[in-house]
C-alpha cells in the first residue's frame, strides 16, 4: 500500500472515530390485530420434569415474554399428578391473543406493534435454568407457530437425561406491541 492511501485510510478512520454516534432510531411500527387462540400444551420430560403448577409457572413466562395479550390463561390439564408434584408428563391448556399483521381486507381494531428481538437462553433469560432445553423445544414446535415471528438462529441442544452439553439457545424476533421493551433476560 502507498504511503498516501495509508495517510488517507488514517485520516478518514481518525475522523469516523471522533464522530458522533447517529441518535437512536425509533421502532418502525406494523398495524396489527389480535388473533385468539386456544391450545394444549403437552410436556413429556426426559431430563427435567415439572409439575403441573411448575409447567404453568415456566408457560406464563414464555407467553409474557413473547409479548402474548394481556389477561391469557394458563390451566393445569391432563395432568397424571398431584398440581405440585413432578410427573414425567404434564400438560397446560391455553387461550391467549398474539399480533399478526393488518390485511388489507381484514377488519378489527389495530393495534400498533413492533418487531421485538427475543433470546430464550440460559444463561440469559432469568427465568429459565438448563434443565429447560426440552421445555423451549416443545414449546417452539407448538405454540410457538401461534406467534408472528421469525427464527433468526436455533442452536437449542437437548441431551436426553443430562444437563451437560443441553442448552436452551432460542433467538427470534416476534410481533409484539408497542410500549416499554420487556426484555425476557431482565
């Protein structure tokens, strides 16, 4: 390289350095309307097992941190157990309301909404341990669907009766509404 190309390759990086960062943008919002939806959600555990209540607790979460309406509800079903105590399989029934985006010949009160980054890790999210890899894998193969969304990367690693080398690795960007970002790690 010459010396006057290295010269203006430092000239112009010493001026890149010292300028201000550009002010933040603001979200772009989407119109959106709620959809209804009503499910079961079942858990058969391999590594980790929960109880009906636990199942309910870890789904709650999941859906808050989704950006699920406000009011869902999350029962206890099909549970082969007393509520407070682990069963290998353990089920929740559902109804909660996710965005989706306005149609054009679609009716409905909108909603403004916008596309929010999402990782379900651990370590990361404060409410999900190791022992939840199996949990967030049947989790995105069935409600998950429910959700506007986008998987930007799965590395979600579930070993079959051992917490070594299982991870809950879930990054996505999800439509959700507008209002204070409610960061599911916080």
């Amino acid at each position: 390289m010459r010396r006057s190309s290295v010269l203006l390759l430092c000239a112009t990086l010493s001026g890149v350095a010292g300028a201000e960062p550009p002010p933040p943008t603001a979200p772009v919002t989407v119109a959106a309307v709620w959809e209804e939806h009503e499910l079961i959600f079942r858990y058969q555990g391999f590594t980790t097992l929960y109880s009906c209540q636990g199942l309910r607790s870890k789904v709650r979460d999941l859906l808050e941190a989704l950006g699920a309406r406000e009011g869902f509800t999350v029962r206890p079903y099909g549970c082969a157990s007393a509520p407070f105590e682990p069963s290998p399989i353990a089920g929740v029934k559902l109804k909660f309301a996710t965005l989706r985006p306005l149609a054009d010949d679609s009716g409905g009160t909108t909603e403004a909404a916008v596309w929010r980054s999402v990782r379900l890790s651990r370590p990361g999210t404060r409410f999900l341990e190791r022992g939840d890899c199996f949990l967030i894998e049947r989790f995105r193969d069935q409600v998950l669907p429910a959700f506007t969304h986008e998987i930007v990367w799965d590395r979600t690693r579930c070993i079959p009766h051992s917490l070594d080398g299982s991870a809950p690795n879930l990054s996505l960007r999800v439509l959700a509404p507008l209002g204070p970002a409610s960061e599911p790690g916080a």
